[in-house]
C-alpha cells in the first residue's frame, strides 16, 4: 500500500524491522560463547548444539557470520500460513497473526532461507495472505463514519487515536496499523469537519 510523500508521517518499514529484532529468537549455536550483558538484558552462555533464545538482531549477526541456525518461529511454516489463508479468505474478520509478522519473516527470508522449509512456498503465502489483508483493510475504511467514532470496545487492542475519539480494529499487525494510520487520521479529520454543525452567519 504505497504512500504519497504528503502522507508519509507514520514510522517507516524499515524502522519497524528494527523494532522487531528485539524479539527473541531461537537458535542454534555452531560456537560457543560466554554468557554477554547488553542494554536489554543476559543472553547466553551458547554451547552447541543445544537451542538458546536471544534477540533476533543477535540471531541475525551470527547467522551472517555463519556462526549458527535460526530456528523459524512456530508460526512461520507452509500448514501455519496456508491455514491462516483459508480463514482469511473465508471469514470476514481479520485471522489472529503474531503482532510483528511481516517483519520477522522478512527478515528471517532475507538473512536465513537456507533455515526454512519450502521458502519460495512462504513467500507467496505471505504476498497472498498481505493481499487478502489489504482489501479487508480497505473495506472496513469503507465502511466507517462519523456516528462509529464513539464506538468504543475495551476488549480490542486501540489502533487509532483522534482528538475526541477512539476506533478498534483487532487483529492488524504493526506494519498494517501503520499503512492504515496516516489514511485513517486524514479521513477522520475531514469526516468531523464534516459533521460539524453549521456555524451562524455562515
């Protein structure tokens, strides 16, 4: 969902993968390391070939130095997505995705294919399942007016904020949240200068 330059206000792809290396990850070692203190906590000692966790950015630079395997999240295998397509395409409202997804597995395509089952299978199941998620996102921009921006649901996670309401949409993924948000806040503003009650004299 491409953005013209006017709109470009919300945190960019790139930045977002960032974000997501702080996940963490399994992995195994193919050399051993002592246990290492960063910012964000301990992570180690590695000693192959049993699994450790630690964050993705760590994962990435060791498996780029050929120092270890990435073992690809429970969700990320060609059953998991294809069954997460079949609902997609045949329920209305948005399947449960981990929150960073598209991000991970971007990266783990990028850095770790040689680590995945039937990578180029996963690669069209995430552009087909992305598709699918878009048009959704589309139609429920459609759908929306004035009226519904009092609406509000505790139990769905807030993904847009105005000045004087809130909208929930559940089960959006962080880079889908932010390709909607810049189209969404546009509209809204435009939506309440709308509903605004004519002004005397005017």
């Amino acid at each position: 969902m491409a953005l013209p330059n006017s709109l470009r206000t919300s945190t960019t792809p790139p930045e977002l993968e960032l974000i997501a290396t702080q996940q963490l990850i399994e992995i195994i070692p193919l050399v051993s390391m002592e246990k290492t203190v960063f910012i964000s906590g301990a992570y180690g000692p590695l000693r192959p070939p049993n699994k450790a966790q630690v964050p993705l950015w760590i994962a990435v630079n060791l498996k780029m130095k050929r120092k270890c395997h990435i073992v690809p999240p429970s969700w990320f295998t060609v059953d998991y997505l294809q069954d997460r397509l079949s609902l997609e395409t045949s329920n209305p409202a948005f399947s449960e995705l981990p929150f960073r997804y598209m991000e991970i597995s971007k990266i783990l395509l990028d850095v770790a294919s040689d680590d995945l089952e039937q990578p180029d299978k996963l690669r069209s199941l995430l552009k087909d399942l992305r598709e699918a998620r878009q048009a959704k996102s589309r139609e429920g921009l459609k759908q929306l007016d004035h009226s519904e921006l009092s609406v509000y649901s505790p139990p769905l996670p807030v993904i847009v904020s105005t000045t004087d309401a809130l909208v929930q949409l559940p089960n959006l993924s962080a880079m889908e949240i932010n390709e909607i948000r810049p189209y969404f806040v546009e509209s809204m503003s435009i939506l309440s200068k709308l509903a605004l009650p004519p002004q005397p004299g005017v």
